[in-house]
C-alpha cells in the first residue's frame, strides 16, 4: 500500500467524522500496489444503509476538501455505496476485490 501511515491516519479520522465509524473505507487503484508509481488516491467508503450513503452523498464535495485540508493538495476520487450495491454491480465487484481496508 503506497500511502503514509499518517495520511491513513488522518483519511480515516476525517471520514469517520463525517459519516460515521460503522463506514468501511478502503483503498483502491494504482496506490493499493507498492511497484507502481504515482496516481491518485481512489477511496472506497461503504455505508451501512442507503440512507446513510444518500446523506454522505450530500456532503461529498465538503468531505473531499477537508481531506485535501487534512492531507494536502491530492487527487482524490470518492465513490460511496452499500454492500447491497456492490453485489449487483460488477465495476463496484471489481474494485471491492481488489482494494485494501484502510
């Protein structure tokens, strides 16, 4: 995994103030692989209940800035969902499968 454990540290803290600690947060994309180079930071949160993912879907563009705040200047890609989601759709299947628990 090619992210400091001080940038899990605070990616967690903020989130889990935001939505919640029942959220899963997991890893995703290029930074889950310690060979490669570069890349964004692709977080995958999964929200226990639609409501609560319909609520965390509402203060996404809040939540990205106070990670960049905790974290700095990053790309960051957010995608929020349920189990239930991730089960009837392959993109979500595949990068569940291959994502990390933060």
């Amino acid at each position: 995994m090619r992210l400091p454990l001080e940038d899990r540290t605070a990616i967690l803290a903020v989130i889990k103030s935001f939505v919640g600690p029942t959220t899963e947060v997991r890893l995703c994309g290029s930074r889950v692989h310690d060979a490669e180079r570069g890349g964004d930071i692709d977080l995958l949160l999964i929200m226990p209940s639609a409501s609560e993912r319909s609520a965390a879907l509402d203060q996404k563009h809040a939540l990205l800035f106070r990670l960049k705040d905790a974290i700095g200047d990053q790309r960051i890609d957010l995608t929020v969902t349920t189990k239930s989601r991730i089960q009837g759709d392959p993109v979500l299947q595949s990068m569940h499968e291959s994502s990390i628990e933060i």
